[in-house]
C-alpha cells in the first residue's frame, strides 16, 4: 500500500509526488486520462513576476520561487534526462503613453525587492533586446526575471524523474484508500463545491496558439494580458484567452486568429509566421485567486493542492515542499490566504 496517493498528474501532483518520494513515502500517482491532459499541458509557459512594488508575502514567495526555478528544473531535468525548456530569457514590455514615469519607480523598487538577482530596466524601444516591438509611448519595460518553460516538456520531464525514482503515473479515478492528495485541476474544484456547498473555484478556458518562429534566446513579450513566448524549439507560443464560459474545454475557435492578430499588432516581425498548432484548456480558478492547499473539510487523511491559476508552473515546485511538510509530518505552513479559510465563507 502506498504511503500517499496522488489524484492527477498535472503540475501541481506530479510535483508534490517527487517532493512526497524523494521523502521517503511510498507513492502512486493515478491520472484518469494522460499527464499533463489539462491545463498544464499547454504551450505558452511564461513564469513571470508580479511588479515590484506594494511587496507582501504572496509577491515575496513568488519571487523565491522564481529565484530556485532554474536549479529545480536544472535537477529535474538530470534526474529523468528529459529538457524542460527552462530559460530565464528575461521579458519586454512595451508602455502605453503615460505609463513610463511608473515603470522608472519600479525600476528603483526592483532594486531593492529582487536583492540583486534580476533587474527591471526602462529602455527606448529601439534599444529593447529580441523581438522587434511597436511601443506607443516610445518606451518599454524589460525585465530579467521573467522565465519560460515549455510545459508539456517541463511534465514529461517530472514524468522521467517519477520514474527514475521507481514512480509510475497509472491511470485511474479513484483512490484505493490511505492518504490522498488531490491535484484534479478545474474539476477537482467543482467536486470541492459540490461536496462543501458554496463556491470553491471554477475553471476559465485559456487558448493560444504556436507559430514557425525560431528566436530561443530572445526574452518574451507581454502586452495587455498578450504573451508572446520564444520557445527552444524554434516555435513561438502565443497566449491566451481567459473564457469564463464555454462550450467545450479543448476546442479553439476564432479567439485564436484574435490573439494572432494583437501578436503581430506587437511584433510586427511575426507576420509571415506560419501557424503549427493551436491549444485550448481550461485552468483551475480557486475563489481566491491564489492556489488551494490543505486538508479537506470534513475528509480524514484526504488533502487538496489545486488552483494555480497562471502561475501554477511558477509556484508549484516550491508549493509542493508546503504541501508534502503538511501530508508527511504535520506541520501547517501553508501561506496566509493559500489554505481553505481563504475560500470558505
């Protein structure tokens, strides 16, 4: 019998799995359909800050997790022998007229919050390093903080180190008992909603699209809510919508020529850029906004780790730390507005 069953095999189980083995726990991990059969197995991958500024715990963790991401994925990757993609490759965002005496605030703030480790610089366009961009106060912002990952890549890779460790993902939709961790996505919220009665999370579709476009090095772009994400593998993510309601999960429409239109708005230089390939998913949206951890009320031995809602290849690997301390040893450390009372009324 396993020491701790993990439903789901997205980001966030597959994760807390490696955290829960390297351990010592013995683990299973059971996705009902394939890993990475959500929203962690789509395309865009951009692991970006929250502005320097306003600075509170929730900013802090993200920035220690974006601080240890490259020597995580760095160990995930020698461990399974399968490349994430990860970059810290940095990011350009060009400013609307008005916005730049802000972002020159941000930069000192940067300073100061960042420690030193990355940089928040304003720049005349012309000087932007990557992408040519159309900014229309003439000025943008860039960023060194800002990372990518090719998510699909990134899972396989968790898939190989799981393995490496004698952890197979088996597919499966119910736990055979014992203490269960469950990372079952936009889902997984609305069974928490059924079972608690009042409103736990949702889930928002998200599509984005691929282009032919090779540029691994160049940072990525980001322009009203638009990423625009160079990728190793010569292609350019380009993402997403947000789509409270919807007909089907996993099927894209004419949102997507939307989002090709904007991106080429910005980077004109994408405008003979073929299309390879378009995704649609749906992300878990806690009630909260912020990802969902702890026990479940009222479900002895049972726990959810869900909801990382945009930022869940960020935060997960430094989350999954928190989630297995609570799972293993019963130690609570889950951040201020991350656990249960943060959603239940």
């Amino acid at each position: 019998m396993a020491d701790v069953t993990i439903m789901g095999a997205g980001v966030f189980g597959l994760t807390v799995a490696l955290v829960c083995a390297d351990r010592g726990a013995r683990v299973r991990v059971f996705e009902k359909r394939a890993p990475g059969a959500g929203s962690s197995g789509g395309i865009v991958g951009a692991l970006a800050p929250h502005v320097p500024e306003n600075w509170n715990p929730k900013k802090a963790m993200q920035f220690e997790a974006l601080h240890g991401a490259e020597s995580y994925w760095a160990d995930v990757a020698a461990r399974g022998g399968v490349d994430p993609g990860y970059a810290r490759t940095g990011r350009v965002q060009p400013l609307a007229e008005g916005a730049v005496d802000l972002a020159r605030a941000r930069d000192m703030q940067a300073r100061e919050l960042w420690q030193g480790f990355a940089e928040w610089r304003v720049l005349p366009v012309a000087d932007a390093p990557g992408l040519r961009v159309d900014a229309p106060s003439g000025f943008v912002v860039h960023d060194t903080l800002t990372a990518r990952l090719h998510p699909r890549r990134a899972g396989a890779a968790l898939v190989a180190a799981l393995a490496a460790q004698g952890v197979q993902v088996e597919q499966g939709e119910t736990p055979k008992g014992g203490t269960v961790i469950w990372a079952t996505g936009y889902e997984g919220l609305a069974d928490l909603t059924q079972d608690l009665g009042q409103p736990i999370g949702t889930g928002v579709k998200g599509q984005s699209l691929l282009l032919a476009y090779s540029a691994p090095d160049m940072p990525q772009v980001f322009a009203d809510g638009l990423h625009i994400v160079p990728h190793a593998d010569g292609t350019i993510a380009i993402g997403s919508t947000s789509e409270r309601e919807f007909d089907a999960p996993d099927t894209t429409d004419a949102q997507c020529d939307t989002l090709h239109a904007r991106a080429i708005a910005v980077c004109p230089g994408l405008a003979d850029a073929p299309v390879v390939a378009r995704w649609a998913g749906v992300r878990p949206r806690a009630a909260s906004r912020a990802p969902l951890m702890g026990a479940w009320p009222g479900r002895g031995g049972q726990f959810v780790f869900n909801g990382g809602f945009k930022i869940g290849f960020a935060m997960a690997p430094h989350l999954a730390q928190i989630m297995a301390q609570l799972v293993l040893e019963g130690h609570d450390a889950i951040p201020q507005g991350f656990g249960f009372d943060a959603v239940l009324g």
